[in-house]
C-alpha cells in the first residue's frame, strides 16, 4: 500500500514540475512582454511631449553640425538650456536617458555627458536606423552593472524627429524597467514556492494520513492475529480433550466389558453347577440378575459403538448409497417376513461416506422403522431422496406408532427412551448413534413425527463437490420417476 | 483316537478366564493337560525350560498355545511374535484367544504368523463350544507334526 502511495507522490510531483514549470515561464513571458508594451507607449507619449515641448531646442541642438565636438556641445547655450529642460522633463518618469542623435549616429546629447559627439555603436546604430523607416523602434537590454549582481533592464525606444525639411534627428529614450521585471520575477518565484509549499503541505498530510490509517490497519491486523492464535489453540486444547474423552469413553466401555462377561459366565455355572441347591426363588433372582448383566453388556456395546463413530472411523469413499441400503434390507431379511413388513426404496445417490458407518446408519434407521410398528398394522418403510443445493435430503419414513413432536430433538440424545422395556426392547443408543454418524459426515439429521402417525427422519448430506454431470442427472431423474417425494 | 492326548498351554493374566477355560475344558469332556502361564514372560521362559518350568515333567511341550493379547510385562503380541521367529517353537499352533475385537488386533495376530483367532465367548456355554471346536480341531482334525521333537533349549 505505501509503495503504491509512493509510486503516486513522485508521478504526481513530476506532473507537477511538468506544469507549473511552463506555465509560470510562458505568464511571466506574457506579463513581461505587456509590460514592454505599456512602457513602450508611455515613452512614445513621453517622446511626444518631450518633442513639443522642446521642438526648438531640440532643432537648434541637431543643426550642430556632424563634426561637432563634444567641447562645443557642453558649451552651446542651447545645450544648457536643453539639459534644464531635459531635467524638469523627466523628473517623475522612469526615463533613465535622453540621447538625441544625428542622422549618421553621432550622440548629439545625453545626459550621460561622457558620451557626447560620440558615435553610436554600429549594432545600437542599425536599430535606430529603422526607426527612421518605420517611425518607431525599440530594444531592450539586460545590463549587468560591474558593481554589483544586480541586474538592470532598460528599455530604449527611439523616435524619429521631423521637421519642415524632412527627418532631421532621432531621439532616444531609455526607460529602467527593473523594477517591473523584479516585480514579476518575484512573483514568480513566490508564486512557486507557494505552489510547491501547498503540494508539500498536501502530500504531508496525505502521508500523515496514510501512515495513521496504515498504523490501525496494521495494529488490527496484529489483533486479529493473536485472536486467531488463540482461538487455534483453544481448538487444539478442544480437539485434544474431545479425544481424550472419547479415548476414556472407549476404553471405559471396553473395560467395563471383561467383568460383565465374567458376572454372566459365573452366573451361568451356578446355576448349572448349583442350581438344586438354589432353589425356584433363588435361581428366579439369578435370571434376573443375569438379565440386568445382559442388558448391561448391551448398552456398553452401543456406547462403545457410539464411541467409535470417531475414534474407529474409517476414511470416505465414493458410494453407492443404493448397494449400502439393499444390503441393510437384506440383512433385516428375517425381521420383514416377520412383521410382513413393505420396503420402498428410491434410486439414491452416490456420496463420500464411511461404508461401515453408512450400513450402521440405515442399519438404525430402518430398523427402528421396523421396530416401533403398529401391533395391528403391518410396517411401510420408505427411504426416499432429493437434492436440494448440492445437499442429498434423504427421508427414512414409517407409519409406525411414532412418538409427540416435542420429543423430536430429545430422540437423539444417548440413552433416551420414549418406550418402556416392556414395549420396545432397546438401550436409546441408536438415533444418537445415527446422529454421530451423519455430523461426522457434515450433515444433519431432524425428525418428524405425530403420534401414532408415523415418523420421518430427514438426513441432509452433502454431495461431493466434484460430483461427474451423469450423477446429477441420475439423480434429477429419481425426482421424476417419483413425484411424490418432491 | 489313538494319538496321545497333546498338552494346551494357556497365557492369560485373568484369574478367572483360566478358572473358566479349566471347567470348559471339563465340561466339554476332552482329555488334554492343561498347563497356563500368566504374562509373556512366563510364556517364554515355559517354552525355553527356564526357572520354575525346567523340569520336562511338570512343564511338558504344549501342543497348543492359547494366548491372550494383553498380559502385563510382555503383552500377546511381544511373544507371538518371538514364538514365530523363532525356528524352535514356530511350528507351535497358536490360537490367540483374547476380548479385543478391534480389527488392528485381529490382522496384527495373523500377520504375526497366529494360527487363528478368537474373541472370548461372553457366555459360558460358548466358552465349552470353543474348547469343545478347538479340541476336535486342533486335536482330531488337523494333523500335526508328530514326529518333530522340538528343541527345548
């Protein structure tokens, strides 16, 4: 983010350079040549005064003739006079000399006395010429006095003189323009360093900005960082302890077995061995203790069961849910021709899943479909499936006697009854068995039911991700071929 | 039946399942000597004639080995594994004969060269109808070599 920012500030600085760079260059140019102009004009209204004012004089100062000496002039009267006048003139312009010049060049007055009857330089001379062909010339020149850096800036305009006789002198003007120059070249080296100021300023506090939110950007993310430390190693402490729980709960149930076996098998000899000494009552009690010990055996095996969902469980393979519940049915073989019972299966789908734990679930399922059946009334078991979202829903239904709808969550909690032992035989382990099995395959199981009409145990699997169009179909398929289930 | 009736050797830490077997092996009516030993060591150091098991008489070479997994000091597996290394005792059957039903034991035993496997009947009578199947297997059925006599070092 800060490269980027910083990719940003030198583009943008160079664009910068790059425009107000020209921009002040050319303004200044354009100041200063307005500048030239208002001057120009002003020394060209000078000029005309100045030549009307001092027509005569300036007639009697030019009819010296080209030889003059520069002796003669400072002792002309006119020249004297002139040069009051000049003086009066010029009192409150910027007018910085007064030259005027003969036809051939020769400086025939200047306030500038030294240079009296000279001869104009050629270059300043060819200048002055043109005036005299087009009326009005001017130059302007930089001057760096010797003394010091200081720069001057004179502007020289020269103006041709006319009489009843033709062009007979030229007169020029220079004006100190320094002033105006300063004035605009300070201008812009403020108006640069403003500008460059207010970018600075700018970028400044765009850097502060960036640097404040980059700051709680960073510290947020340390936040979040250590959260999530924490949060993996209450994870790992979580996954740790649920193992070792279930680690407990499996070798508890495992050994809770060995001095059952050994309750029962002792059980059995004394009766066998002792029985006559028993007695009917005694041997009566024997029974049931032997009962209550099986019953025992069987509930530390379903918890062992339910234990192993997790700590035994075999990885997912691909499968065809149809073959897992065709061989339930067939295991259950014997307990369908008993109760006459009916079985309805639909096509299901092919899933990831454990094949043990897959039989095990439609094992219970199915199962207790058979067993809680009407005693008057033959059990219908259907199982029955769609997809809904990339999920299987697969319905397991019976018409059995069914249990209050309030109960519909409690059925799956370990050891939970809602028969006596005398109705139903069972140890409650089952549906919470089937609900191990189906969370470990993330999926979740709900139950439905009214009494004596029935129940339905809906499980919803997911569909494995990379699951090949055909099966899609397949499934799409069953939804027609049985409309009832949608 | 005219072989010799062999001897059965049993290693079980459990008091009682040796009691049992002892009274199912009566029950079902078979002839056989039943010798046990109670952990791995003592196993080994039977069938190495060594300490308390030195004398041939008393401790005779078994027929058969029932074995059960877990067993303090050295545990079913240590020694199952050691019988079948080693040249002298490997042609012993063994028959392990344990409570664990988890599947890891069941191919670990038979990968270890275990003759068969069988998990403790949780009733009595099935305890005889082992002993009784064991015995017409192993003692009638199967025909062992008779004419090794095998090396007791």
């Amino acid at each position: 983010m800060f490269k980027l920012f910083n990719y940003f500030a030198t583009i943008s600085f160079v664009a910068f350079v790059l425009i107000v760079g020209p921009y002040s260059y050319f303004f200044a140019r354009y100041i200063t040549g307005q500048m030239y102009e208002a001057q120009l004009s002003k020394n060209l209204i000078i000029s005309n005064s100045f030549v009307s004012d001092t027509a005569s004089d300036l007639k009697a100062l030019s009819r010296s003739d080209e030889s003059i000496s520069r002796v003669h002039l400072l002792k002309s009267n006119e020249f004297e006079e002139f040069r009051n006048d000049v003086a009066s003139l010029l009192k409150h312009t910027e007018t910085s000399n007064v030259r005027l010049l003969g036809l051939s060049g020769t400086i025939l007055f200047s306030l500038n006395e030294a240079e009296l009857g000279q001869k104009l330089e050629p270059a300043e001379f060819q200048l002055a010429k043109t005036a005299l062909t087009e009326g009005l010339a001017s130059q302007h020149k930089n001057i760096v006095s010797a003394s010091a850096k200081q720069k001057s800036y004179i502007l020289s305009s020269y103006m041709p003189l006319k009489g009843s006789e033709g062009q007979y002198a030229l007169l020029q003007l220079d004006s100190d323009i320094t002033p105006i120059h300063n004035r605009i070249d300070s201008f812009r080296f403020w108006f640069i360093l403003l500008t460059a100021l207010c970018a600075l300023c700018l970028y400044g506090m765009l850097c502060y900005v960036m640097q404040h939110f980059s700051s709680i950007i960073s510290r947020q993310y340390q936040e979040l960082s250590t959260v999530k430390e924490k949060l993996e190693q209450q994870t790992q402490e979580l996954k740790r302890s649920n193992e070792e729980l279930e680690l407990f709960a499996y070798t508890a149930s495992h050994d809770l077995q060995e001095p059952l076996r050994k309750v029962q098998a002792f059980g059995e000899r004394l009766a066998k061995k002792h029985g006559d000494v028993l007695g009917k009552e005694g041997l009566l009690y024997l029974e049931r203790m032997q009962d209550a010990s099986s019953r025992m055996r069987v509930l530390i095996q379903d918890l062992l069961t339910y234990s192993r969902v997790s700590t035994k469980a075999d990885p997912f393979l691909r499968l065809d849910l149809n073959l897992i519940v065709r061989d339930v049915v067939s295991d259950l073989e014997v307990r369908i021709s008993q109760t006459n019972a009916k079985v309805e299966l639909s096509n299901l789908p092919t899933i990831e899943a454990d094949p043990l734990q897959m039989r095990q679930l439609f094992q219970n399922l199915i199962g207790n479909a058979l067993k809680f059946h009407k005693p008057d009334q033959a059990p219908i078991v259907t199982v029955s499936c769609e997809t809904i979202n990339e999920k299987v829903v697969i319905t397991v239904k019976d018409n059995g006697v069914g249990f209050d709808n309030q109960y519909a969550e409690k059925v799956f909690q370990i050891f939970q009854r809602l028969h006596g032992r005398g109705e139903f035989e069972g140890t409650g382990m089952g549906l919470a068995i089937v609900r191990k099995i189906v969370e470990r395959h993330g999926g979740n199981i709900s139950a439905e039911s009214q009494e004596n009409e029935g129940a339905s145990f809906i499980i919803t699997l997911p569909l494995p991700a990379a699951l090949p169009e055909e099966h899609k179909k397949d499934i799409r398929k069953t939804q027609t071929l049985h409309p009832q289930l949608a | 039946m005219n072989r010799k009736p062999i001897t059965i050797l049993m290693a079980d830490d459990d008091p009682d399942d040796r009691m049992l077997t002892g009274e199912a092996l009566e029950e079902s009516l078979l002839a056989n000597d039943l010798h046990f030993v109670e952990d791995g060591e003592e196993l080994m150091d039977y069938l190495h004639c060594r300490g308390k098991y030195s004398d041939p008489v008393s401790a005779p070479k078994p027929g058969v080995i029932l074995l059960d997994l877990n067993m303090p000091k050295k545990d079913g597996r240590e020694a199952l594994k050691e019988i079948k290394s080693d040249p002298n005792l490997k042609r012993i059957p063994i028959v392990v004969m344990t409570t664990s039903k988890v599947e890891q034991d069941i191919l670990r035993s038979y990968d270890l060269g275990a003759n068969s496997y069988i998990t403790k009947p949780v009733t009595f009578d099935g305890l005889v109808d082992v002993i009784r199947n064991l015995g017409r297997y192993w003692f009638e059925i199967v025909e062992l070599p008779q004419s090794e006599e095998y090396v007791r070092s």
